[in-house]
C-alpha cells in the first residue's frame, strides 16, 4: 500500500512541465506600435494560461478517475 500512496501523493501535487505552445492569436511582428505590442503580447500569455489551466484540469480528472476505480484503493 505504501508504493500506491507514493504513486498518488505524486500525482495529487504534480506540476506540469510542459510549455503550452501552439498558434498565437496576436502576431507582435503586426503590432502598430509598443503600446499594441504589449496588449497582444499579455493576451497572448493569457490564452496560455487559460490552456495550462485547462490541461491541468484533464490531469486532475483522470488522476481522480485512476483513483475511485483503483482496486488497492477500494481494497483499504
């Protein structure tokens, strides 16, 4: 039981490392001036954000998922 307890304290504080990356929005290279630069790039890093966010809640859910049907879990 201590390995399963190891395996899901892993998971239950577990971080993505991975960089959310992907088609960007707001190109910067189009922007007029600094000021729109800026605006396109904090709306860029907000979309990523929103996909980290996202991505993490998908891991959460088949973590939870993994855990209610776990039969070491549902042994103890």
């Amino acid at each position: 039981m201590e390995e399963v307890d190891a395996f899901y304290d892993f998971w239950f504080d577990f971080k993505s490392w991975r960089i959310i990356q992907g088609e960007d929005e707001h190109i910067l290279e189009d922007a007029e001036d600094a000021y729109e630069k800026r605006w396109m790039h904090v709306e860029n890093e907000r979309e990523r954000k929103r996909l980290k966010k996202e991505h993490m809640k998908n891991i959460s859910m088949l973590r939870d998922l993994a855990f209610k049907r776990d039969p070491w879990v549902l042994a103890n």
